[in-house]
C-alpha cells in the first residue's frame, strides 16, 4: 500500500509541475494576444488617421505644401 501512495505522490507531484508550466504558457500568451491587440488598434487609428489626410490632400481643402518634419 505505501508503494501506491508513493507513486499517487508523484504523480500529484507531476500534474502540479505540470499545471504550474501551464499556468506560467497562458500568462504569457495573454500578454502577447494583449499587446498584439493594442498594436491592432494603434495601426488601424493611423490607417484612418492617413486615409483622411490623404482624403483631404486629394480634395485640396489642406495646403499640401507643408515643410518636411526634419524643420
């Protein structure tokens, strides 16, 4: 009976480890999914951002002649 104990022991033992690496997998996943969604909302407001300035360039309503952003 101790030899079953012991060898329930270490497979509690190893499904803790286990679970441990898991939960360490999905907190980094969570990061990344969040950071990689923060970059999609950054790109997608300045692909709008551009879109109207390019809206406006074509309809003429802003000057185009503006100094580069190196001045």
């Amino acid at each position: 009976m101790t030899d079953e104990i012991e060898r329930l022991a270490r497979r509690l033992d190893a499904l803790e480890e286990r679970v441990a690496y898991q939960d360490e997998t999905i907190e980094a996943l969570n990061r990344t999914v969040t950071e990689q969604w923060a970059t999609i909302d950054r790109l997608k407001r300045e692909a709008t951002n551009l879109a109207e300035r390019l809206d406006e360039a074509v309809s003429g309503s802003e000057p185009v002649d503006r100094p580069p952003p190196h001045y």
